[in-house]
C-alpha cells in the first residue's frame, strides 16, 4: 500500500465539491471498505469490505493499461464546493495532537498493560468473541487547540511556583470530549466536575515549563440506575473518573509548543440490560468499574493524514459545541 498505491480516507458524510461527489459516483465507490482506482477514474479489481485483499488484482491490472490511462491528467475542479461538504481543516496556528484510549487490564505485577479486546468490543478471552483479532486495540483520535487557546496556557509572567486554572475553554474540550469511554460513540458527555490546573515548572529566556494536574468526573455516576436505553450510542449510558499528568514546554524561540505530554488514567463504566456501552460493562448483569488511560502527544509533523479532525469537531455529530467554550471565550 505505501510502495504501489495512493492511500486515500474518505468521510463519507464529507465527501468534498460536487466534481469530487461526482467522480465518487461514477466510481460506485463502496463505504466501509476498500476501492481500488486509476486517478482518471477507472475501477480496478474488486471492492473489499474485510479488508484491502483486492491490491494484488488491482496492480495487475493497473499494469496492463496504457501509459495516458495510467497517468491520466486530472484538471482541479473550480467549483470549491460548499463549506458543509468539505472536511475540516485545522485552524492557523493550531496546536495538534494525537489522543490515545485504551482499556486496562492488571499486568500481574502491580501495574497495568492494555486490555486484550477484540475490535466489536467483545474480549478475546470469551468463546466466538474473535480471539486473536485486534489484540490491545488503541482508539486514536485528534486534539485542536486554536491558536489563541494555546496561548492561554502560558501565564502572562511565569514564575516557578505560580498555580493558574487551564482556561475554560480547553477544561471543557478536555472534559467533554476526551475525558471519557472514547470507544463509546459518545457525542460529548455531561460534565459532573472538573478541575484541571498548570503549575509553573521553570521559566527562563528559553521557554517555560508547566506541569498540569487535576481529575475529571463525566457521563452517568457509577451509583446511578442505568438508563432503559435500546442503543449502546444512546447519550449518557457511560461515565469516568480520570486523574490527569502533564509536562508541556513552551520554546520561546520557536514561539511554540515543542511538549505536550498528558496522560489520564482512571475507571470507566456504562451500560443498560440490553446490551453493554463498552465491553464487559453489564456483563451478565454485572455492573463494575472497568480501567481505561488516555494518552496526549504533541504532533509536529504536517502529512495529509495529520489533517484529520477530531471526530467530535466534525459538523456532523456536534455542529459548534467542540468549539462553543473557545467562542464563548472569545
């Protein structure tokens, strides 16, 4: 895939211009799987849900086609397309980084390792459930952070020692959308409360070094009934308590981040007697607590596939509300 082709992800609710909608349509591209194409626009091989197992066909027949067919010369449609129909794009200035979720499981020596889970939510352990498949998933997602939120971390005279709150703004970003089961297609889940501070490290004609610290409560208490909910999507089926850790360095030369490290680690639950909101969560009639641990790393590199937007950014699932806080702010 990364010698021979050109990988291309698709949103299927953002599929660009209408030349672009278009081109899609005429290719009969298949969701949820794999498409094989010439950049004129001709199909190869066979569309694949399972997997991309259709690239050995695909290339032979890319081979057996003429030079102008192969190397066809696509003209940039002028027609920029409407605003709603185009993925997001990070803002100038943006501060980018990946977001990982994982469940937890004790390791056996007094700490934890990533939980063994198979890809549909159903541990690899049980009988049927695809032992062996997607063992110690990752969720990866996106964190933005608009140019004047970053700035906001960095109090105005830094001195070590000085305590400031993080600003609204990036709390309720941390809280809402990232302070929770993110293997649950949560939308945003309630705020119960959430305290998050940046302590002044050190601070020199260099840059500034912050740690921050604090804990979030979201989503459905662990106490509370569970709610008579048919969809495992179904808002407010899930809740977490996560205590946070971070080191971040501002590089005064480089006016930027050059560090951005949070970890948050804590236990997560939710559920209803249909069916489970994550994996093990009402098991049986069980209702537990369940460790989970999230990651933030700083990203500075600017490929393609670095452009993805938070999921929870896209217009689609919570129109402004990723950005409500930082307007509000404003």
């Amino acid at each position: 895939m990364r010698d021979r082709f050109v990988p291309v992800i698709l949103d299927g609710y953002l599929k660009g211009t209408g030349a672009e909608r278009e081109f899609l349509k005429r290719v009969d591209l298949v969701g949820n799987g794999f498409t094989y194409l010439t950049a004129g626009g001709r199909k190869l091989g066979g569309d694949s849900y399972l997997g991309a197992t259709g690239m050995a066909k695909a290339l032979e027949e890319f081979s057996r086609l003429s030079e102008a067919e192969r190397k066809a010369r696509i003209a940039l449609p002028a027609d920029p397309g409407k605003p709603a129909a185009i993925p997001l794009a990070p803002p100038p200035g943006c501060l980018i980084a990946n977001v990982y979720f994982t469940y937890l499981e004790a390791d056996g020596k007094g700490g934890f390792r990533r939980a063994l889970w198979h890809v549909e939510g159903q541990p690899g352990t049980e009988p049927g459930s695809g032992h062996g498949r997607n063992q110690v998933l990752t969720h990866i997602d996106k964190l933005w952070l608009t140019e004047a939120e970053w700035r906001s971390l960095i109090p105005p005279d830094p001195k070590p020692g000085r305590v400031h709150p993080v600003p609204p703004a990036i709390l309720e970003r941390l809280a809402r959308f990232y302070a929770t089961d993110m293997a649950h297609r949560s939308t945003g889940d309630r705020v119960r409360a959430a305290e998050l501070e940046l302590r002044v490290e050190s601070a020199s004609e260099t840059g500034v070094t912050l740690r921050l610290e604090g804990r979030t409560r979201t989503g459905r208490a662990f106490e509370a009934p569970p709610p008579d909910a048919e969809s495992s999507e179904t808002p407010g089926l899930c809740g977490a308590e996560l205590d946070f850790l971070g080191y971040l360095h501002y590089d005064r030369k480089k006016d930027a981040f050059d560090r951005f490290d949070i970890v948050a680690l804590g236990e997560g639950w939710g559920g209803n007697r249909h069916q489970a909101a994550t994996t093990n969560y009402y098991r049986g009639g069980e209702h537990r607590r369940w460790p989970m641990g999230i990651a933030f790393q700083l990203l500075t590199t600017r490929r393609p596939i670095d452009r993805i937007p938070p999921q929870n950014a896209n217009p689609y699932r919570c129109g402004e509300a990723y950005w409500k806080a930082a307007k509000q702010a404003d």
